[in-house]
C-alpha cells in the first residue's frame, strides 16, 4: 500500500506528531466516537460487538488502530496484514461504503470533543485526509471480497440441522442453507458470521465462527464456546457474558434459523492439491483448536497417507477438551499423524499417559525437533488461541530456529495489530 498522493507531505508531518496524543488521549477518543456514534445511529448496533462496547475492548482495539496508523503513516506497507484481517471481518459483517462516512464524521468529531483547541484546522484536516486515504484502500478491498463471494453479499438464512455438545463449553451447529443450494467451498480457517436477534439488547447482533469441519456442499459447522465473560486479567470487574453464544447453547436449537454470512478470514490453509506436500503442525489452545480442526480434517481427506502431520492441543482438562476423541484415534488410522495433548488442571483420575500427554499449559520445550518436524525447511506452522499463547508459541518456534514466514497466527477477537 503506498501513500495516498492527496495527504500533503505537512499534513504527513502532522499525524506523525500526533502519536503522543493518541498514546494519552486514544482510548477516550475512541469511548466518546462510539458513544456518540451509536446514538445518533442506533441501526449500527446490529454490527458493533455489544460486549465488547461494554466491556471497553472495542474501544482499546480502534484505540491500538489508529496508534499504528498514525505511527505508519508514511510506511502504509507495515500494516498491510491488519488491514487484510480488518477488511475480511468488515466484508462478513456486510459493511458498506456508505458506513465509512458516518464513522469518519464521527471520530474526526470525537477527536474535536475530547482535544478541544489542541485539534486545530490544520490537523483536523490532516486526520481528514488520513482517515479517507485509509478508508478508500479498505473500500477498495472489500469490493475485490464481495466480488469472490459469487452473488451471495448480503445476509442468507440458514437453519440448524444438528448440535452436538463436544465438551462442558463447546458445542456444534450444523447449519443448512434454507434454499437448499450449494455452499460454495471455503478455505480451512476461514469464518462466518452468525446473526440473530438478541432479547436482551432488543436488536440484532453478529458474531464470528470458525468453520470446524473441511468444506461440505450441504452444510457448514461451527463449535462455538460458551463465553462466560470472565477477565482473568481484571479479577472483580463485572463480567459481560457473550450474548450470542449462551444464545446458542441455551435457547437454540435443532429447526432454528439463524442469518449467515459467507465465509472469510486471512487465516488459512492453503488449497491442498496432493497427498504430497510440507510438514504441518497445528497448535491451539482452548477454542482456538477450531479452525485448525477444520485444517486437520480437510488434510487427512486429502492426503492422509504421506504427509506428515502433528496436532498439538492444551486445554484444562479432558471434559473441556473439544473433539477428544475424534483427534486421539487418528494417528492409529494414518501413520504419518501424530497428537500432543497437554492438560493444565486435570480432573480427578486423569492419568497422565493415558488420558493426556503432558500436564501444564502448552510447552514445545517438551517436545523433540523431529516432534515439530524441524529438520524440514518447509513444515509450516498454524497456531490458534490466546493472544498470549500464540506469541508464546511464536517466540518459542523461532528460538528453536523457525522463521517467521513459516509460522501463521490467527490474530482475531476485536481486530489487532501485530
């Protein structure tokens, strides 16, 4: 992404000397713009995450955006993956054109109520300017997005055909097209949007979803965890359940419909054109095992004999260890697959080497190079999970000598900038 030629080589200058100011002022900034925004357009409550207004992640999240913007302003290529992931989360939601004019008026006013004289003429301007060149680049992108998507660019109704409980917090939808017409094939790791109506907020909400399963043309699956909205990080803050994922364990069921989006995502496995090809290993924790179960499933469909394969899971215990035994059996019916659990409190019982392989959280430390497949320059590595996890699982892979383009994170929840 190169500059916008209409942002003057001062107004450049201008944002750059705002980074200090959004360092002390960002997280204000962004509160007030979705506040102020949200009432004079409350239709936009059907696309912003109200848990996570409530709990203040969203703000942070737009808040770290704009820090990165402004930091980048004249090296656009920096942020290139953060705005990929943003334009695919933008492009399931079915964002408009038209939505990024009401967002501009609003931060640029934002900015204008909580700086007050500091926001003169000219940096108005310049954040003007700068808002648009960005805006323009993901309008752009998101047309290329809706235009791969082959007609279907607006919500399409889908209904639950089966829901199967995998563990304590995660259940399956197997969820139909009402029309009954093909699905179009998505890439492993991809997502979709589920929206319905939510009582409790008395308006429609949407949420993202891993796709759990290898592409089928009569259904997708999802696994979604029931999100409790407890912070570990903030013991005693009030907690903001997910409303639509207690929706679907508690109230949703087999014959109910739910809207879909098409699937999207930059997290993915590339299309799988033989049973020859790289090493793979797959690493998740929690729920994160998702998407990578949906890469798992389409590799062994593809070429189960020769590629040499490892899953790498950690959870807290077996009764909240997603597709447990689906994932155990495997490498007893394909030789070259191989499966690492690691369990971090173990329920009463559990044996470790029989009912999982290490106890403690996700440690490759334990495991050997020729576990990670790291004598091939080629294997890749896909990990899912906590953000924290997953830069834990980075750094531990590059200090065993990985690079960095062989390593590929899903960095979703509320968008980030890595």
């Amino acid at each position: 992404m190169a500059s916008n030629p209409g942002m003057t080589p001062d107004q450049i200058a201008l944002i750059k000397a705002t980074v200090p100011v959004l360092v002390e002022h960002g997280n204000t900034i962004t509160t007030v713009f979705y506040r102020n925004m949200i009432e004079a357009h409350p239709e936009l409550n059907t696309v912003f995450n109200s848990t996570n207004q409530a709990n203040g992640h969203q703000p942070r999240a737009l808040a770290g955006a704009l820090y990165a913007y402004a930091s980048h302003i004249d090296d656009l290529g920096a942020l290139s993956s953060a705005v990929e992931l943003i334009c695919n989360k933008h492009a399931s939601l079915y964002i408009k054109p038209d939505d990024y004019k009401i967002v501009g008026k609003y931060l640029l006013e934002a900015m204008g109520e909580v700086l007050g004289a500091a926001l003169t003429p000219e940096i108005h301007d310049a954040w003007g300017a700068a808002y648009w060149q960005l805006a323009d680049i993901m309008i752009g992108r998101e047309k290329q997005l809706y235009e791969h998507a082959e007609g279907w660019t607006d919500w399409r109704e889908f209904k639950i055909v089966n829901k199967v409980k995998e563990s304590e917090e995660i259940t399956s939808f197997y969820l139909a097209p009402v029309d009954e017409k093909p699905l179009p094939a998505f890439q492993p790791g991809q997502y979709i949007s589920i929206q319905t109506y939510v009582p409790a907020l008395k308006h429609l909400q949407a949420r993202q979803y891993s796709l759990s399963d290898q592409p089928k043309p009569d259904y997708y699956r999802i696994s979604v965890k029931r999100e409790l909205g407890l912070d570990p990080a903030a013991p005693g803050a009030a907690a903001h359940p997910g409303y639509i994922s207690n929706l679907l364990h508690d109230t949703v069921n087999i014959g109910d419909k739910l809207n879909v989006s098409h699937p999207y995502g930059d997290f993915f496995l590339p299309p799988v054109e033989s049973e020859a090809g790289n090493p793979i290993v797959l690493i998740s924790a929690g729920v994160g095992l998702t998407p990578l179960t949906s890469m798992l499933n389409t590799l062994i469909s593809k070429s189960p004999a020769t590629r040499k394969l490892h899953f790498i899971h950690g959870a807290r215990s077996s009764r909240v260890r997603a597709f447990k035994l689906h994932i155990s059996e495997l490498p007893n019916e394909f030789p070259s697959i191989r499966t690492t659990s690691y369990t971090s409190h173990p329920s009463e019982g559990e044996v470790e080497g029989v009912d999982y392989d290490h106890a403690g959280r996700v440690d490759l430390t334990k495991l050997k190079d020729q576990d990670l497949f790291l004598d091939d320059a080629k294997t890749d590595y896909y990990i899912c999970g906590p953000g924290k996890f997953m830069i834990d699982m980075e750094s531990s892979l590059k200090a065993r000598g990985v690079s960095a383009d062989r390593i590929k994170m899903e960095l979703f929840g509320t968008g980030g900038i890595h």
